[in-house]
C-alpha cells in the first residue's frame, strides 16, 4: 500500500489539500490504520495549538494607544502618489514660468558668474585640467531653455516616483 | 448577516477614524487589541516588551491609516503592522527573525497521555508554549495566526505579503521543529 507522505497529512489537516486530493486520501485513510495512527497524533498537536490561551491586552492599554495618538499628528488625508503628482506638476510649472519670463533675469546672472570665474581664472585652471570647454559652458547652463530642461528632469523624477506609488498602491 | 453589519460598522469607524476621529480609531483599538497583543507577544516570546510594542503597532496604524485602501481586512493590515512592529524590535535587539536560537534547542520530553489528568494536560499545554518559543520569530507568528486568530494560508499569506506556498512550507516547517524538539506524542503516546 502506497501511504501518503507526511507532508501530505498535515495539508489535509491545514485544509491545503485539492478537493480530489482530500478524497483520495480520506479513501487510503479507510483502508490504513498506519495513517489513521498519523493522522490522530498531528491532529492532537493541532488540538493542543488550538487550545492555547489568547494572551489579552492589559488593563488600560486602550487608554494608553488613545493617549499616545493624542500627541501624534492626526493621518495624512492625502496618498503619497497624489502629494507626488501634485508637487511633479508644480515643479512644472515653475519650469515653464522661468522659460518664459525668467530668461533675461537667468542671463543676467549668468553674465555676473561668468565674468567672476573668468577674473579668477578659475574657468581657465579647470580648462587646464581638461574639465571644461573654452565656451562659456556656464551661460549656456543657465539660458532660459535649459533651465526649463533642468525644471522638466526634476519633475520628470518627481512624476515618475509618483507613477512608482500608483504601481505599488494597485499591486497593493 | 450579523457579519456583514458587523464589517460595515467598521468600515464606518475607519472612514470616521481617516478622518481624524479618535473615538472611532479608539473602538478600533478596543476591538483588536487582544488579537494583537497576543500576536505581538507570542512573536517576540516574551511578555516584557510586549505592551510597548502592541501598543506602538496602533501609533503607527492610526498615522498610516491614510494609505489603507480597503481592499484586504482591516485586520490583516492591522497584524502586518504588529508583526513588522515586533520584527524591528527583535532586530534592535539582535535577535534573528527567521532562526532558531540555538542555546534552546534541547529535547523536551511530552508527558505521557491516555486518559488526561488535568496536571497532565497542564503539564502537556506548558509544554506547546514552550515548543512555541522554541521557534524562529516568523513561523512563530504564523502559528499563531493560523492555530490562535482562525486565519487560513491565504490570509496568512496578505498579512505578510508572502506567497501562499511560503505560508505553507513555514507552516510544516513549524510542525517539524516543534516535532523534532519535542520527544512527540507519537511516540510517547503508545508507550505510556
């Protein structure tokens, strides 16, 4: 007789068995007082598993929860994601706001550092070092569109953590 | 019937409780406490920090209750949070999650049944807790949810975001440690 494996007794026990599984091993179950044997005694830890004093929460304890929340701020009404999306579509904005009216303001600035870099000749030791290009790569850095660009990558990343949260909220 | 009342009150308390309602979070906690100190307690195996970490588990339920959206049982949330609550405080102590600590790994003799006296079946209840401290953290909590708050593999399975067949395997592994580290009935039984 082909006794199932023990494995199998205690699936039956935990109700982890198919339909079919089950009445298979209830019929071999009829026929085999082995398994029976088996079967009696991993009943009897389950019994004594079952039987185990839930351990309850001490006098007070409600009481407590309820006062230590007292000085918790209250939840966040909002989801992460949406706080995300928000704060990804601002970033937006500001970006297209300094595209537009930000640029003479930008290069204006620019202007300023550049001349301070070329009157200490930091610009040409870093040159020296190979770091840079003789073109005012800072100028360009901080013209009108690269700025909007620079607005765009932050909230590029800000969006796509956001998309992040929405994934894992609907995967749960 | 009694049920679905039963679960459409709560879900009343937790919308009143998102919305900043303590009272309601309040009769949330009154309602789950015991489940979830005896989870806590029975998790960490012992009873010292227990209180300060059940309770810990409902501070941090209340200020994340935005982010329960209602598609699993408030409780299985609810129990995620108190076992990762008593896994940190297992960590901040140094103490392994998912081992065995080796010092309590001596055989235990069960005493001999057939007919139960109530010292035997005193003696033989003493000694499953002892079996059950006796395990690794992780298969100590899912003893306990499945043999203690009626939950199946499934559901087990939400609680720690762990595929169902995980729950399984852990849970006859459980059996075997708690086989292994005890002379078990099946033996003792028919020799006494």
């Amino acid at each position: 007789m082909n006794c199932p494996p023990l494995q199998s007794i205690e699936d039956y026990l935990i109700g982890a068995l198919a339909q079919s599984e089950r009445r298979t091993l209830e019929e071999h179950l009829e026929t085999c007082s082995s398994c029976r044997q088996t079967l009696a005694h991993e009943q009897e830890l389950d019994d004594l598993l079952r039987a185990l004093p839930n351990l309850g929460a001490p006098e007070g304890f409600s009481k407590s929860v309820l006062s230590k929340m007292a000085a918790k701020p209250a939840s966040r009404s909002l989801p992460d994601w949406l706080w995300a999306l928000g704060v990804g579509l601002f970033v937006t904005f500001l970006g297209i706001m300094a595209s537009r009216f930000g640029a003479p303001f930008t290069k204006e600035l620019a202007q300023e550092v550049s001349s301070f870099i070329h009157g200490s000749g930091v610009q040409n030791r870093l040159s020296d070092l190979g770091a840079i290009s003789q073109s005012d790569w800072l100028s360009q850095l901080t013209t009108g569109n690269n700025v909007f660009i620079l607005n765009f990558a932050v909230a590029g990343i800000v969006l796509c953590w956001g998309l992040w949260q929405v994934v894992k909220a609907l995967r749960g | 019937m009694a049920v679905q009342s039963d679960t459409l009150a709560e879900l009343d308390l937790i919308h009143r409780a998102k919305k900043g309602d303590h009272a309601a979070f309040g009769m949330l906690v009154e309602r789950y406490k015991d489940q979830v100190y005896n989870l806590v307690t029975r998790t960490l195996g012992n009873q010292y920090q227990a209180d300060d970490v059940a309770q810990e588990a409902f501070i941090r339920a209340w200020k994340a209750l935005s982010h329960f959206e209602e598609r699993s049982k408030f409780s299985s949330w609810l129990y995620r949070i108190a076992i990762n609550c008593a896994f940190t405080e297992l960590r901040r102590s140094g103490k392994p999650v998912d081992q065995l600590p080796p010092e309590e790994m001596e055989i235990v003799k069960l005493p001999g049944s057939g007919a139960l006296s109530a010292e035997a079946a005193f003696e033989k209840r003493d000694l499953v807790e002892k079996l059950i401290k006796r395990l690794s953290p992780i298969y100590r909590s899912i003893v306990v949810l499945f043999y203690l708050q009626d939950m199946d593999c499934q559901e087990i399975a939400a609680v720690l975001n762990r595929p169902v067949g995980t729950v399984k395997a852990y849970l006859h592994r459980a059996r075997t440690e708690m086989r292994s580290s005890a002379e078990y009935l099946l033996k003792t039984r028919s020799g006494n």
